[in-house]
C-alpha cells in the first residue's frame, strides 16, 4: 500500500483537490437557499467518489485489459435496458432505478468504451480494414443507444473521444480523413433523428434572441450572469441570477455560469489553469506510460475530460449549442462524478506503474 501511494502523481492529486475545494464552493452557493441536500448528496459522493479512486489505483493494468471486454458488454446492456425500463427525468429517458441508487448508464459507458478500444488498438496493428470497422462498431452501437434517450452531448463526447484514440493508435492520415470525410453524413443522420428541442436549441444557438421566453431563455440569463460578474465577480453568495434563480439548472449543466457571476473572471481563470494542468499532466503521463494500453487509454480519459470542460464553458458562454454535458467535478450528479473520479484513477495507475520514465517524478529511491 505504502508503494502505491508513494508513486502517486502529485500533481494530479493538487490539481483535483483543488476541483473539489472550488466545487463545493460553488455548489453550496447554487443551493445554499434552495434544496441543501443537493450539496450533502455530493459530499456523499465525493467520499465515495475518493474511496473507489483509492480502490482502483491498486488495480493492474494487465487487470483492466482483462475487464475491458466484460466492461463494455455490461454498460452496452445497461445501456439497451433504458428504452425498456429507464427512468425519465425532465423529459429524457436515461437513468436505471437500481432501487438504492439510480445511474446513468451512459456515463459507465463512455468510460468502458476507452478501456475496450484502449485494448483493442494496443494488441493489433492499425491500418487494416478489420482494425478500423470493428472499433467503429464498437463506438456506433452505444452511440446509437445513447441518442434516443436523447442525450446528444454524450453522442458527441464518444464519437470525439473514439477518433482520439483512432489518432493516438497510430493509424494513417488517410484513415483519419476518410472519418472526417463522413461526418456530413453522420450530421444529417443526427439531425433527422433529434428530438424537436434538440434542433431548436442548435438554431437558437445561431439567434438567442429569436425565443428569449422558451429555448434561447437558458443562454441569455447564463450570458447575463457571466458578463456581470466582471472581474472580482459580485462576491461569494452575492449572485442576483443565481440567487433570483433565473438560472435554470444552475447546480447541474450552468453552474459554470455562477461560478462567473459569483467569482468573476479571477475565479474563472483559477477554474482554467485546474483543468489546464490536469489535463497537460495527462497527456505527460500518457506520452511516457510504461505500455502501449496505458498510453492509448490515458489519452483517451484525457480527450474526454478536455472535450467536457469545453463543451459546458462553450454552451453556457453562448459559443456553442445547448447539450447536456457535465463541468468535470464541478456540477452536481453522482453518475457523473464517480466515474469521473474512477477514469482519473485509472490514468494515476498508469502513471504509479511508469514511475520514473514521467518528467518532474523520480522515485524516491534507486530501488524504487
């Protein structure tokens, strides 16, 4: 045990206690006047949250290459019990009642995903047609289950996270070009099946103005919050979107937008540079990890967080569409937030088994 945490990336864990340090903050000041038990359920789950990422920083690699199948097979059959038997919430068909705990099946997947496609590229040789169809089954099935719920924001995160680990793996540009040459396809496809709110939030992305009462109503008050809080922000619990809770959602998908209001540009900055350097230091770790199936699973943990990140601070600005994306540790949700803290677990695996090749990480003895 004392091996393990000794090789711990200690950069990692700085920069997600300050994540959690600067969630807790915000999110009590979401619901501080509201319904409390939110943030008691998320310190719950950050407790939890820690102790799995403890758990699963003792797991082998060579363990989760073996779990990689069993993985993805049980989060795909999770994910084709929703349509059955799914709980709906504010109109999306997307969560199991375990009857203790409900969860999301989607954000296991997204996860385990990773862990097939990371053993798959790691064992062959890229740039054979098997080796490109197959994966590309693999991503277009969950895909395929996870936009009727709907949840549109998931679909993009897996499809951007699977090309990701198509260029990590090695596979040469023409592959990568045929991919991107048939997203005009994908799109229309996409587009002919979303759901009517899903397209009138992608054309009030291009006019908020046009329905400020209906669609565009989530992005100008998010707009408005971010503009006012300047630079020092309106001071901590001061937020009149937030506290008038003209914001909707605001301790799930727009928290980033009290963070703003509440914490001004100063706040925002701190938030960037967290997310900077743990992703940076992903990256670092996944360029000298020990293995091959280390090196692509990181890299893809690391595309997932980066896309989040971006994603949820673009949609609540206004730069991009509405979809329901997460802000990495920052927003409410269990689901989210344990298999989060798990993906982060795995990538401090890698890094504890590549001990010594990482840059500013020596051991701590030649023995070491």
């Amino acid at each position: 045990m004392i091996f393990v945490i000794q090789r711990m990336d200690k950069t990692i864990i700085l920069s997600l206690l300050g994540l959690l340090t600067l969630s807790l903050f915000v999110l009590y000041a979401a619901v501080h006047d509201g319904d409390i038990a939110v943030f008691q359920k998320q310190v719950i789950f950050w407790c939890l949250g820690f102790i799995g990422f403890i758990g699963i920083c003792f797991v082998p690699l060579r363990l989760m290459g073996l779990l990689a199948w069993p993985a993805y097979i049980i989060a795909l059959l999770s994910l084709a019990l929703v349509p059955l038997i799914g709980d709906v919430h504010m109109g999306a068909r997307r969560w199991l009642d375990l009857g203790v705990v409900a969860f999301q099946p989607s954000e296991m997947m997204k996860w385990a995903l990773m862990l097939m496609l990371a053993h798959w590229f790691a064992s062959r040789e890229p740039n054979t047609w098997p080796n490109f169809l197959i994966p590309l089954l693999m991503v277009m099935l969950p895909a395929a289950l996870i936009v009727i719920q709907p949840d549109l924001g998931t679909t993009l995160v897996l499809l951007f996270a699977a090309i990701a680990m198509l260029i990590a793996s090695g596979f040469a540009w023409r592959w990568i070009f045929a991919a991107i040459a048939a997203s005009p396809l994908v799109l229309y496809i996409l587009w002919h099946n979303m759901h009517g709110y899903q397209k009138q939030r992608v054309l009030t992305f291009l006019d908020p103005q046009s329905d400020p009462l209906g669609a565009g109503y989530h992005v100008i008050q998010s707009s408005i919050a971010i503009g006012s809080g300047g630079f020092w922000g309106k001071g901590y619990l001061q937020g009149t979107q937030g506290r008038l809770h003209f914001l909707p959602e605001q301790h799930t998908d727009f928290i980033f937008a009290i963070l703003a209001e509440e914490g001004g540009l100063i706040t925002v900055t701190v938030l960037l540079v967290l997310y900077g350097i743990l992703i940076s230091r992903m990256l670092t770790i996944a360029a000298h990890a020990h293995s091959r199936f280390g090196a692509l699973l990181t890299t893809g943990i690391a595309s997932i967080f980066m896309l989040y990140a971006f994603v949820n601070i673009g949609m609540v600005s206004g730069i991009l569409p509405v979809v329901g994306v997460p802000l990495p540790f920052i927003s409410y949700g269990g689901s989210a937030l344990l298999t989060m803290l798990g993906a982060l677990a795995i990538v401090m695996r890698v890094a504890i088994e590549s001990r010594g090749n990482i840059p500013w990480q020596r051991p701590s003895s030649p023995l070491s």
